[in-house]
C-alpha cells in the first residue's frame, strides 16, 4: 500500500448486503474511511404506519431472513408493554428457547461460511478440499440445530407464524421437545471444538481497540430481558436507551450510525460476554477458563470467538430450558388495545435491538422507530479501520485488503437490516 492516496474496496464480500469502503491516506494516516452502505432504503417503518399491533411482529420480521426471531421478539415485546399483556412462565420459556434457537443458526452461518474461509486462507468454502471437508457438515449440523428450534416452536423457520404477542399459537409435544435433545447433544459436541477452532485463529488477528461497549445484562444471560449496562459503568432502562444511544444520517451511506453519549461504542457478541461473563452456561465458562482466554478483550477479532462461546452457551441452555418444560395447552393472554407508546430491546445475533411504536387508541401504529445492531457498530468499525490501516502499509493492496475486510465481517454486519430508515423532506406550495 501506499502511505499516502486513495483505494476504495467495492462491494465487500462474505457479509449480508452490499457495501464499499472508501479510504483516504496521508503519510501514513488516514484522513477519511467511510462505510458505504449502498443497499437500497426498504422502508419498514414507514410500512408499519397505519398497520395493527396484530400485523406488526410479522411485518418487521421480514426485516431480516437470518435474525427474524430477535425483530418478532422485539416488536412483540414492544406490543406488550404498550397494552400491558402478561405472559405465561411456559410462553416466557418458549420465547426464549426460540432465539437460542436463532443464535444457534446465524452464528452457525456466520461463523462457517463467512468467517472461516480468511483463517483457513480459502477464498470460500467452496475451495475447502477433503482436510476440511467436515467443517461445512459442522455448520449444516449446527444450523439444523437451531432451525429445528425455531421450526418447532414458529410453525416454519422463516417469518414464523406461531409465535405471536401474548404467547404461541403452537404447543410443542414432548416427543418433539425429547428429539430436540438428542439433536442438541449431537451439537454440543461440534459447538465445543468450534470454540477450539475459532480460538486457535487469535494470532492471525490481534488488532485491539479499546472503546465502550453495550448489552443486556440479565441473571441468566437472556437475549429477551434485561437491564441495558455499559463497560463505562452505564445501567440504563430498556425505554431510556434513546437518552444514550443516538442515530444520525451520514451523507455517504444509505444506513444511519449510531453513539452512546457522543462517543462509538460496540455492540454484540464480544459486548454481551465483556459485560455478562459470569451469567454464561456453566461449561462455557469451564471453557473460557480450560483454554486460558481472557475476557473483558478489546480485541475485534474476540467478537467472533465470542459467538462460538454463545452457541455452546445457547445449545446447553436450550437442553435446560426443555428438560425443565411441563408443556400444556395454555390460552392466549388477551391483548387490549389503547393509546400508548411500546418499547421493545432485546439482544439480536448481532448486537442490540431496539423497536419502539406509538399506537392510537384501536392499536393502530402512527409512529416507528427502530435502532438495528449494524448501524450502532458502523461508526466504530470506521473507526477501528482508521487505526488498523496504517498498520497494514508494508503489505501489498491486495493482501491489505482481505485484512481490512475480516476485521468488518468480525462484526457480522447485516446491512439489509440497517438500511430501513426513510427521511422525507416535505415542499410547501
């Protein structure tokens, strides 16, 4: 590379969406790296007005085909806060046996197929000959694991149709729950010598930065509740996450960003292990310790082993979420609509999730707003690329750019998700 000029990367790949990054070097510095998020604009909450409450968690799913659950999730607990709708104990298992279910799969994915080629020194996993030929059966048994899951509990993997606000539409037999543990444990295995894989690789990436991160934090490392806590020493309700966390438009991207009081922050797998270590399944903790891996990290890098810890994490807690289920037919919890405002957080795959709707008095939505994880980690990854750059000179353009590029796909951006926001600028005659 050279230590002053201008490169563009277009159209990044092994990540979800489409974008460039657009750089500028003088002596040695950079001076300008944007992330360029090109995807079109979608629209979703602009599609949420005028819509019922009942419509909303299916509609805001198709948000995303890989963390569809966490926006049905999120949106349904938005409904049920604004309208004050109690859910079953049984109704809270399920829910969050269904996102360990969709962690399981997109980590799966994630991992595998987009994160594993560059450490094996592979274009794809196409390239991957007969010495790996059974890590692409890991990830398809892994994501099996999950898409069981949440096919049980939705109806279908995709969009489902059975989880709903106020509880499920569908009630799973114990004979389907009892061969779900021996899928489980047929994971449980892979999932452990992922983590073994997925930490042999800190070497090849040991670029660190240190900044602020932002998670829930619950007892029992849920994905669903919490109490939204920081690394600075923040403690924040789920309906005050916009007093700290703020979106802004950039000119040069179709995706807004996001700070927390002013400053980056991240967001994620790395950020909810940073912050809630100890709340993790017992053998995942056995695991971090066995493996001498150190946790807080700033390495960004650390946000890809952090998601093999969660699906070893999220496999075990699935076996004892079925274990402890009576499972029985239960009515739904009735819904009554009213004027209000439902806020919704929960942890998505990627990090953070943030839905809120105003709703008339029929529940009918009038206004939307919702934060994806993306668009609060698109500022700090321009910013760790304005630190690692200078560090990537002595390499050729090519190489340095399959560097610059893992350390974004180590933040499993989901650009689909993030370019949904709609700005209208209104002419008066």
């Amino acid at each position: 590379m050279h230590s002053s000029g201008h490169f563009s990367i277009k159209s990044m790949t092994k990540v979800e969406g489409h974008a460039n990054l657009d750089v500028e070097l003088y002596n040695g510095e950079v001076n300008k790296c944007e992330l360029q998020i090109y995807e079109g604009q979608r629209f979703f909450e602009q599609m949420a007005v005028g819509r019922s409450y009942s419509e909303i968690p299916l509609i805001v799913s198709r948000i995303c085909g890989l963390c569809n659950v966490s926006h049905l999730n999120t949106a349904m607990e938005a409904v049920e806060k604004a309208f004050e709708v109690p859910l079953s104990e049984q109704a809270i298992m399920l829910r969050n046996l269904a996102t360990n279910g969709e962690f399981i799969k997109n980590h799966a994915l994630h991992l595998f197929f987009l994160v594993l080629p560059d450490y094996l020194h592979k274009e794809s996993v196409l390239d991957f000959g007969e010495k790996e030929h059974h890590l692409i059966h890991w990830a398809l048994d892994l994501k099996k694991a999950g898409t069981d899951i949440v096919k049980l509990l939705g109806g279908r993997v995709y969009q489902t149709a059975g989880i709903v606000p106020g509880g499920f539409t569908l009630v799973p037999e114990k004979k389907q729950l009892d061969a779900l543990l021996k899928t489980l444990a047929d994971a449980r295995k892979i999932a452990v010598e992922a983590i073994k894989l997925f930490a042999s690789f800190e070497s090849q990436l040991p670029f660190e930065r240190k900044t602020d991160y932002l998670a829930l934090v619950s007892p029992d490392y849920g994905f669903v509740k919490g109490e939204l806590r920081s690394s600075s020493g923040l403690a924040i309700k789920e309906e005050d996450m916009l007093k700290h966390v703020h979106e802004f438009i950039v000119p040069y991207s179709n995706a807004k960003q996001a700070d927390l009081n002013g400053k980056d922050f991240r967001s994620g797998a790395l950020a909810r292990i940073n912050l809630n270590q100890k709340a993790l399944e017992g053998s995942a903790r056995d695991l971090i310790k066995s493996l001498g891996l150190r946790f807080p990290s700033d390495k960004v890098y650390y946000n890809n082993l952090a998601q093999a810890i969660e699906l070893l994490h999220c496999i075990d807690s699935s076996a004892r979420i079925i274990l402890g289920l009576k499972v029985k037919k239960e009515p739904m919890a009735k819904i009554r609509p009213k004027e209000a405002i439902g806020i919704g957080v929960t942890e998505a795959p990627r990090g953070t999730l943030y839905h809120e709707y105003s709703f008339d008095e029929k529940g009918i939505v009038k206004k939307a707003n919702i934060i994806v994880p993306t668009n609060q980690n698109s500022r700090t990854i321009e910013a760790d690329l304005t630190k690692f750059i200078p560090s990537l000179l002595s390499l050729p353009q090519e190489k340095a750019n399959l560097e610059i590029e893992k350390l974004v796909r180590a933040y499993d951006p989901c650009i689909s998700c993030a370019t949904h926001f709609l700005k209208v600028n209104w002419g008066k005659k």
